[in-house]
C-alpha cells in the first residue's frame, strides 16, 4: 500500500474518472452535512474556491438536504468586490446557488467593505458555532490549503493566531496570482472544523500531498495542518485525471 492509504490520518477514496469523483465528493459531503444535522442546529458548510470543486458545488444543489438549515460559508477569499471574476463568493453564486435558491450563503468580503471589518465579521460568524463546521479544503501543487501559502509574510500570524480568520498578504507566491491580498481560514480556524474534506485531483497533487504526511514544517507545506489536527481523519476524495 502507498503511504496515504495506511495513514490513520487520512480517509482515502480513490475515484475512477472526473465524473466518479463528482460523485463520490458530493456523498462524502452530503453525509456530513446529515450527521452535524442529527443535534437540531443549523450547520456551517465552509466551501473552497477555484475550478476544480465547480462540477461538486453544481451537483451539490441538487442533493436532498434541509437547506434551510445549512448556512454555507467560505474557507478564504480574495479581497476583491463580491462580484469580482476573481471572487469566491461570486463562484458558489454561480455554482451552487444557481441550482439552489434556498442556500444561505455568508460571504467573507461585503461590497466595499473595509478588510479589517472583514474580518472582524467572520470571526464573528465562527464564534456562534462552538461545535465545528463541515469545511471543504483543496490543495495547491505547493501545497497550499485555503489562502495559507507556503512561506508568505503572514504564515507564522496566521499559524499562531487564536481567531478562526485573519488578512492574509500572500504577497511573492506564486500560488496566489494577481490576488496577494486575503481572508482566510487559520490553523486554529480547520483545526476547529467538525468535518475536514480534502477535495484533490492529479497525479502531480497527489505527490505533494504524499510528502506532506511525512514530518516536516507546516510553513514548508500548510497542507499539514488538515493532516495532523488531531481528532477525526480527514477525508480525501481523489481522482487521477
């Protein structure tokens, strides 16, 4: 076996093509989503951006859940307008409440909105909810998870900082492209989620990921802190292609 799958860390579902994966992410958050549900309180969903999870939130819409009982929020976003290309609140508004009016949807960055309210509101948010969201990472080919990148000028803040987010500059990494500014999810703000998925696609990631279980700096890999957060497994959905 490889290293991932004997990990007691991981829960490792291999997926056979790019529609199996789909698939099989959409069940893995969807049972989730039923557990938190079984103690009769509304439940935070924390999505992540970028391409890949697009066809997961589109199919997502349509599972059968008690929507009006799930608030879904964001792992990180750009500070950038909420109507912005490059906004992930723009994202799930065009993915999973497209096919989904009854979402409630709390984004990170409001219209105009200074970033320091910014964040003072989703920490605000994170506070109401003691018992832990269900939070959907990705992961970077640098082993980026949410806005955390390897190295940054705010890594060492963000990894020490006892809020569940904080601005983040991402300023020289490659990784975050023309958007160095963000919001984003702490150590202390995954480590506090009820439910960690990994949503993850490719040979290449999945090297990476493989080296991240190894041990090492999280500063070198942040992904590692999804890994070694003690408790439940996290659960990875992979596809080769």
């Amino acid at each position: 076996m490889t290293p991932v799958e004997h990990d007691p860390r991981i829960v490792w579902d291999v997926c056979a093509d790019a529609d199996a994966w789909v698939s099989r992410s959409v069940q893995v958050i969807v049972r989730a989503l039923r557990q938190r549900a079984q103690d009769g309180r509304d439940t935070r969903l924390l999505l992540s951006g970028g391409s890949s999870p697009v066809p997961v939130y589109c199919a997502l819409a349509d599972a059968e859940l008690d929507w009006s009982r799930i608030v879904v929020g964001l792992v990180d976003d750009r500070d950038v307008e909420p109507d912005d290309a490059g906004s992930n609140a723009r994202l799930l508004r065009e993915s999973l409440l497209a096919g989904n009016a009854m979402t409630r949807l709390r984004i990170l960055r409001g219209p105009a909105q200074a970033l320091a309210d910014a964040v003072a509101s989703a920490n605000a948010d994170a506070s109401i909810d003691p018992a832990g969201a269900v939070v959907v990472l990705g992961m970077g080919d640098d082993g980026h998870t949410a806005s955390l990148f390897p190295h940054a000028a705010d890594i060492e803040r963000a990894l020490q900082s006892r809020e569940a987010y904080v601005a983040f500059d991402a300023s020289g990494c490659i990784g975050a492209g023309i958007y160095p500014r963000r919001i984003t999810l702490t150590a202390r703000g995954i480590r506090a989620a009820a439910t960690r998925i990994l949503l993850m696609r490719g040979e290449r990631k999945r090297a990476v990921f493989e080296r991240a279980l190894a041990v090492g700096d999280v500063r070198d890999l942040p992904i590692r802190i999804a890994i070694a957060t003690p408790g439940t497994a996290l659960h990875v959905v992979w596809c080769r292609d």
